[in-house]
C-alpha cells in the first residue's frame, strides 16, 4: 500500500541569510485522501534537511538511512557533513537502487559555509538549485516561485514566498493539501515554524 501513496508539494528557496523547505500535510492514496497530517520536510542534521515527494514508506526509509549516515560522519570525521555530501551521499543511495527504487524525488537543504539547495531525482541525479518544487503541485509552485523569486532575498520573504507556493498548488492540484510544515536552516541551525506562525503568515 506504501508504494501507491502519492501527491504532494514540496517547495525550496535559498535566501541571503538561510534557505526555506515547505510541504503540505496530504497523503493520498488513488483518489482518497488517506492522511491529513504527513511530515514530507525532516531534520537530518543541526544544518541540514530534506524534503521528499512520493511514496511515504519510502521516504521515511531513506531518512532513517541518511540520519545514521551523518551521525557516523560527525562520530568519525569530528565535524558536519556537508550539504553537498548530503546530496551526493542521497544521489549515490538512489542511483545504486535503481534496481528496487525508492519512489521519491528529493530536496536536500542545509547551511555550511552558506545556504545551499540540491534537487535529487529516483535515478541519483542531482542539480544545485536557487529555488525548486517537486510533487504533484510543482508545475503551480514553480509558477509561483518563478515570477516572485529575487537573488538575495531575505529569510523572511523567501518564508513568505514558499507559503505562496504551496497556497496556489493547494488551489489547484488535487492531491495537495491540509496545512504545511515549513523549517528553515540557517548559521543557528534548523528550525520547523509553529502552526500558529504559519496561519498568520497566511492571512
């Protein structure tokens, strides 16, 4: 059953001081809203998150995977793994399972030495991003982030700019929906808003 839960959108935005992952709450299965209250955004380390779009088992499988994967880092390097690591590891779990893939396409986010952005797909591959979606609700996300998307925009706008994205797929694609999670990382490390946060940021 796992495997035909689908439909999201899934958003992600550098900024100047930070970068923005959101996602909406819905899960569904065929036609049926199955879930509500699905978490598609997940704090990986202190510095980094992803974002998943596809099937939830799946998604869940891979975060569990890529958390034990940095925490080893970190126990055996002494330090953070990178942002870039991060996608290059995910790229290399995704493209090495092409036989028995997980079902998902993938937004990698964290701060190192500045915000940065990764898009990796089923098959591994990875592009570095200023701003991107994924989901079912991508093609009105992008729409969205196209049009109101500025080099050096601030934490702040960029928040406001994602919360836009994801209002507009709710709108208009159907198997995106019921509230959103949206984190931010930045030099202080990853933070998830508040519901109250988010529902005055959307009025």
């Amino acid at each position: 059953m796992a495997e035909r839960l689908k439909g999201t959108t899934t958003v992600g935005i550098v900024c100047k001081d930070g970068v923005v992952l959101a996602a909406d709450r819905r899960a569904s299965l065929d036609n049926m809203v199955l879930s509500k209250n699905v978490t598609k955004v997940f704090r990986i380390d202190d510095h980094l998150a992803l974002a998943g779009a596809g099937s939830v088992g799946d998604i869940l499988s891979l975060v569990r995977l890529l958390r034990s994967e940095a925490r080893l880092y970190r126990a055996t390097v002494g330090r953070e793994m990178s942002v870039r690591a991060l996608a290059t590891l995910t790229s290399n779990v995704l493209h090495g399972s092409r036989i028995m893939p997980y079902f998902g396409w993938f937004l990698v986010a964290g701060y190192d030495e500045k915000p940065r952005l990764y898009s990796v797909d089923m098959a591994g591959g990875v592009t570095e991003d200023r701003f991107t979606s994924a989901g079912s609700g991508m093609e009105f996300a992008f729409a969205v982030l196209e049009e109101g998307y500025e080099d050096d925009m601030e934490l702040e706008e960029g928040i406001r700019l994602a919360l836009r994205a994801i209002k507009v797929a709710t709108r208009r694609d159907v198997f995106t929906g019921d509230g959103v999670t949206l984190v931010t990382v930045t030099a202080g490390g990853y933070r998830e808003l508040g519901k109250e946060e988010i529902r005055a940021l959307l009025e």
